[in-house]
C-alpha cells in the first residue's frame, strides 16, 4: 500500500471481528515501531502483547467505559521508560519521552492498516491499575493501549479541519504567501 493511502485509508475502529491476528503480523507491526524517530535515539518504548481473553477483558474494564475494547484479539499496551531521556534530557524528558512514543505508536497504526488490521490509539484508561495487573514498573507510563483487529464493520472518514486553517506563512497569522 503506498503511503498516502495508508495514511488516508487509517481510521480509528471501536468493534472487532472474533478472527486472530497471525503472531507474524503482530511483529511486522512491532518492527516498524522500532523504526520510529527518538530524541537522542534512546528508544523508550516498550510494548506488552496480550493476547489472553481475560486480561483484555480487564484491561477494557480500565478504560472508563469504552467496553469495545473488549472485542479486540489484541493489545498492545505501549510503556514510557523516561529513566534514559530524563538522565539526557532532564527538563525536556517529559515531553521527548511521550513523542517518541507517539511516533512509535503512529507507525504501529499505519503498518497495521497497511496489512489489513483495523485498530484505535485508546488514551483513556487508569495507568496505574494497567500497570499494576501487567506487572509493569511502577517508574514508567503507560502512554497507549492500541486494540487490534479486523474490523467489524467500515468506518467513515471524520471531518478533518481544512489545510486553509492550519496554515500560515512565513509567520502566525499570515494566510496569503506574499
Ligand atoms: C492521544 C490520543 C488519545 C485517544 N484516546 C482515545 C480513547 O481513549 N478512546 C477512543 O475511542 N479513541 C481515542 N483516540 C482516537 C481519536 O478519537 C481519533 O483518532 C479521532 O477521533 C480521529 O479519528 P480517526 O483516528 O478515525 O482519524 C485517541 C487518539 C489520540 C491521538
């Protein structure tokens, strides 16, 4: 798939099919996570597979009342390691460390529509509690839970703010080019 329709064919999906996402698709999709760009290169992502019918089950149950996630065969739930980009980046660690995993987590929405797998960035959830039922370290974040799937149903696009009222030029403000 080229990288226009890929970007433009994405959408955020909330109801899956009960179909399993092949272990092979799974790491393609973690492999392109890695190609991501990271201040400084430190890489602090981490991501935890489940697969586990239960541990979804209870997952979804933290994401205040989204009970969708529930139908996804997968989740990969992304944590933030600050400890490297804190020790290198101290004021800026905070914000480094999150969009290094943003751009970790974009990719893994584009490469997973480009294999055909539906998914949704879920950022409303009790860190903590995620945490505390995947044994993560208590020092890092969770920054995305992303269910996966093969959608149940399609998905219209949703209205995107036109380009004319992003844009300035040359300086905040300025919407003609001269
Ligand atoms: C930081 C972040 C947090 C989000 N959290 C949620 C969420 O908790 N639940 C949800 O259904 N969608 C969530 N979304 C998805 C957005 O609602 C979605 O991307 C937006 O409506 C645009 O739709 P699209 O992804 O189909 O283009 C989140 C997206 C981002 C970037």
């Amino acid at each position: 798939m080229n990288i226009d329709r890929c970007i433009k064919t994405r959408r955020s999906i909330r109801k899956f099919l009960d179909k399993r996402i092949s272990d092979e698709k799974i790491a393609d999709i973690l492999d392109s996570a890695r190609y991501a760009p990271s201040a400084g290169n430190i890489q602090n992502w981490k991501f935890i597979i489940v697969r586990n019918k239960k541990t979804i089950e209870k997952l979804a149950n933290l994401c205040a009342d989204q009970v969708w996630v529930e139908t996804a065969t997968v989740l990969i739930v992304v944590c933030n390691d600050q400890s490297e980009v804190k020790r290198m980046y101290k004021k800026r660690a905070e914000l480094f460390s999150t969009q290094n995993c943003a751009a970790a987590i974009q990719n893994i929405l584009l490469k997973a529509n480009s294999l055909g797998i539906a998914s949704c960035w879920v950022g409303v959830y009790n860190g903590d509690r995620v945490k505390a039922e995947l044994k993560v370290p208590v020092e890092l974040k969770i920054d995305a839970i992303i269910p996966l799937g093969y959608a149940a149903r399609e998905q219209e696009p949703v209205k995107r703010i036109d380009l004319e009222n992003l844009v300035f030029f040359e300086e905040w403000g300025q919407k003609e080019k001269d």
